[in-house]
C-alpha cells in the first residue's frame, strides 16, 4: 500500500462501473457483498490462516459446495490466498491477503452495527444472525 493507506492503481481491481456510472460502494458489495464472503472474511480475520474443514466448522450453517464457490471468488479478487501446505495427503489453507486484511475496519463496523441493532433469536423459529 502507498503512504496514503490506498492501494496503488495499477493494483486496483478493475470494476464493472466506471464513468458516470462508478459508485464505491456498489463496486466494494460486488467483491465482498455476496452472503457468506463478509462471514469468511471475519473468520478469517479472527482464526486464520485456516483449512478448509476448520473454516466450515467456524462458519456453520454453509455447505461445502457454497464456501468452496465463495472461496474461489475471493480468491480471484485477491482477498483470499490458497496456499497448498501438504501434499501427501494434500492439505490448503486459506488466509486473508493484503487486500483482505484492509476489510478489517469495515466487517468491525459491521459486527458493532449487529451487536447495536440486533439480538439472536429467544425462541424456537425465529430468524438468527
């Protein structure tokens, strides 16, 4: 990262808006904004590096096929790294990268705003976080 804390140009991921069109936010929710990439982003921030197994059972309620998807996004926007540790038997953990280490702040806030504005559910049946 440059002296301003902004990643330099040329390492910026390219969005699809641009012009009239740009809008930060709505290009940010592009990369991080799908269901469960802000909740491996966070277990991440807070147990990794970890393996595959070891962030599903951090997660939960997600299956293999969608946290495999979502990691296969992440990585292809350089949030997350792949790295092989093993390879007999093969074993990867995933961590955050440089870019997803600078999320820190914004899933902070996110989790703030949920422990400010929401509680889990006290009954059967209802809705949890």
């Amino acid at each position: 990262m440059g002296e301003t804390g902004k990643i330099p140009e040329n390492e910026c991921l390219a969005a699809w808006c641009a012009g009239d069109d740009w809008c930060a936010v709505t290009c940010t929710m592009d990369v991080i904004g799908k269901k469960w990439h802000p909740v491996i982003v966070h277990r991440l921030l807070h147990h990794g590096p970890l393996r595959f197994n070891d962030l599903s059972d951090e997660i939960g309620a997600i299956t293999n096929k969608m946290l495999s998807q979502s990691l296969e996004d992440l990585e292809a926007t350089n949030v997350v790294d792949r790295e092989i540790v093993s390879e007999k038997p093969v074993a990867v953990e995933y961590s955050l990268t440089e870019r997803g280490q600078s999320l820190k702040p914004v899933i902070e806030s996110l989790e703030e705003w949920g422990k400010t504005h929401l509680h889990p559910a006290e009954r059967a049946g209802e809705p949890t976080c």
